[in-house]
C-alpha cells in the first residue's frame, strides 16, 4: 500500500522549510518499518522506490514545483529510473533521504535521491526521469522552467547520467519479448 499516512507527515514537516533554489537538496529522515521488509528482512527494493516519493513529492514542493502543477493543471510523471543498491536496510534502522534536481533536458527532469545509513554509507541512489504533462501529453521544461521563474539553463549532466539517457535510446520499445 502506498504511504500516505508518511507522505502527509512530511508534507507537514517540509510546510515551513525554506525555499529551494533549482539543484538544491531536500534532506528527509525515514525509519523502515515492519511493513517496509522484504523475506530477507531487509527494506525491499521496490519499497526503496515508493519510499523515495517521500523525498521528490516535498522537494517538488519546496522548489515551487507543486504550486504550478496545480495552477497549471498538469500533472507528474516518471518516465525512466536506474537504482544501485550496496548496502542493506534493516527493521528499524534510520536513514537520510537527500533528493535534488540535477538539470533537464527540452522534455524531462533528472532527479538524483540517496539514502544515508546513520554511519555514514549510503545504502542506495537512483536517478529519475521525470515529465510534466497536461491532457496533450508531456509539457516541455522551458515552459516549466518559465512558469517557475527560472530563466537558468540546465547544468550539464554528469557523464554517467549521459550514458545512462544514451543506453536507453538504444533500447527497444516496445520490448521484443
């Protein structure tokens, strides 16, 4: 099930927290809870996804984002994310989400998220593509940059951001299975 009752709490903790300019962090703090394990007892991979809404939704908030989404009537959507999973996550145990926009290209957003276990390694990272859309389908970023006020061009993305966007362009779809 989707965590609601999390999102609404931080929601409400991100509510008073400055501003955020573009490519500037939101640090969250998260406990994986019984319901968040998988048979290994450790925080399942795809829970790790779901968990990282909790990062990007008040992130999104904070950098103004939601605020045009909801004048504008467009939506959000993810349209692409590559996981590295290294170190576990256990019942109970605490960790740091760190989530920014990383740049954008004429059609989507990057967003780049981690976890912190509370001895300073990080359990996992992922790197997000993300579309704004309305009822004609994906709305390009520099209507979305304008709308938020931005005049900024997109800093370049890493190389290994570039790889990735350039294995997928490769990819087929639909898949030949």
């Amino acid at each position: 099930m989707y965590p609601f009752i999390r999102m609404a709490k931080e929601l409400w903790i991100s509510r008073n927290q400055p501003p955020l300019e573009l490519g500037e962090s939101h640090i969250s703090h998260h406990i994986c809870w019984p319901w968040d394990l998988d048979l290994w007892k450790e925080l399942n991979n795809g829970r790790t996804l779901t968990l990282y809404d909790l990062g990007r939704i008040p992130l999104a908030r904070r950098s103004g984002l939601i605020e045009v989404l909801r004048r504008e009537r467009w939506g959000l959507t993810m349209a692409g994310a590559v996981v590295r999973y290294r170190r576990r996550v256990r019942l109970m145990e605490k960790v740091e989400m760190r989530s920014r926009l990383i740049g954008w290209d004429a059609r989507f957003m990057y967003l780049e998220q981690s976890m912190w276990k509370a001895d300073g390694e990080c359990a996992n990272h992922a790197v997000y593509r993300g579309a704004v859309t309305n009822r004609n389908g994906i709305v390009p970023t520099d209507r979305i940059m304008q709308a938020l006020g931005h005049e900024a061009e997109s800093p370049e993305l890493p190389d290994w951001v570039q790889s990735w966007l350039a294995a997928e362009d490769q990819r087929p779809w639909p898949p030949q299975m």
